[in-house]
C-alpha cells in the first residue's frame, strides 16, 4: 500500500503543478492581449486624425501587397522572438502598426452619419463574441484540437480568396470574406483557448499574437459588413 501513496501523492502534485502552469499562461496572455489594445488604439487614433492614406487608395493592389508582406514578416519575428522580452515589444509594435492600419477603414465609417454608433456596435459584438467563445473553451471538457485540421484548410482557401480579390476588387467577395474570416477567427478563438487550458500551447505570446490578430478580424470585417449593411449615408 505505501508504494501506492505515495505514486498517488506524487501524481496529484503533478497534476498541481500542470494546472498552475495552465492557469499562469491563461492569465498572462489575458493580461498581454489587454495590454495590447492600448497600442491599437493609439495607432487608430493617430491614423485617423492625423494621416492621409490617399496614397493607398490610389495604389490598392501594390498596398495591400506590401501590407501582406509586413504582416506576416512581423508575425515571423514575434515567433522567433517569443520567448524573450523581444517578443513582447515586437507584438505591441505589431498591434500599434494594425491600429495605423484599420484607420483608412475607420476614416471611411466615421464619415457616415451613424459612423460613431457602428464603432461601438462592432466593438461590441468583438467583445460579446470573445468572452463567449472563451468562457465555453476554458470551461467545457471537449477538446477543440480536431480544428486545427480545418482551419488549416480555411485559412489557405481564404488567403486564396483574398489575394484574388485584391485584383477583382469586389464587394460582393469582401463582404463573404468578412463573413469568413468572423467565422475562422472565432474557431481559432475557440482553440487557442482551448488548448492553453488543456496545456497544448504553453507560451502566452504565441497565445496572444494568435488571439489579437482573431479579434483583429473580427473586429473589423464586423465594421466592414455594418458600414455596408446599415451605414447612414448623406
């Protein structure tokens, strides 16, 4: 009997010590992902108020190609630099740089007479949909790993669909890409979260990174789709 305590002893102490752990990411990537909003925002204000983006408007298709470019060569050094404090600066410069991004979308909202109102409603719904799409992942015992093998599938038919429309540049294609990327990113949400609690995912910048970037786009294809939908026009 003794052998048998105290192998229960030392597997409940590990079990402790796992749930901790989980439990530390989870808060440290809460606390990161707030953080990073303040930054976001800062560029979004900067953006709007203070820079023309004519320039963009009037070269679309070479624009959205070296935003690409940016976006993705940022993310790579965020995840080369994830374990040190490196990784950390580069993601709220990452956040400050998609705040100055989402402003020409801003700038064109706030423009409509109801433009302040579809802000907070878009900010809103981001809002709804991550604190219950987080309260269900960190509190059911399914496990959400079987998605990543779908949003793998997602992510490159959307990112086909996106460069594509860069050179169509529809609003019909727009308008079911944010209706696709609200529908991804919220899967993603579902799983990132669901895999920190289950200890699959142990680095809380890697958890964020992927966390910001989901509400980033939900965020703003919400805002996309109200401004088309029920933007007050003069």
């Amino acid at each position: 009997m003794q052998p048998e305590l105290r192998t229960g002893a030392t597997y409940s102490a590990g079990t402790s010590d796992i749930a901790v752990e989980q439990n530390k990411v989870l808060r440290n990537t809460y606390l990161l992902l707030a953080i990073s909003l303040i930054p976001t925002v800062i560029g979004a204000v900067v953006g709007t108020n203070f820079i023309n983006f004519s320039f963009m408007r009037a070269s679309p298709i070479m624009s959205m190609l070296v935003m690409l470019a940016v976006f993705y060569g940022w993310i790579f050094a965020i995840e080369k630099n994830r374990d040190s404090t490196l990784g950390v600066g580069l993601l709220l410069g990452f956040t400050a740089f998609l705040g100055l991004m989402l402003a020409p979308l801003l700038q064109n909202i706030l423009s409509l007479r109801n433009g302040g109102q579809l802000v907070m409603m878009a900010a809103g719904g981001t809002a709804a949909v991550f604190f219950v799409l987080s309260g269900i992942a960190a509190t059911t015992k399914r496990d959400f790993s079987f998605l990543g093998k779908f949003m793998l599938v997602g992510f490159v038919v959307i990112m086909l669909a996106v460069v594509a429309n860069i050179f169509l540049q529809s609003p019909v294609v727009q308008l079911a890409l944010c209706g696709a990327f609200i529908i991804f990113s919220s899967a993603i949400i579902l799983w990132q979260i669901n895999s920190i609690v289950r200890g699959g995912e142990t680095n809380y910048v890697s958890a964020t990174l992927t966390l910001y970037v989901s509400l980033y786009n939900i965020f703003s294809s919400l805002l996309q789709i109200l401004g088309f939908t029920s933007g007050d026009r003069d």
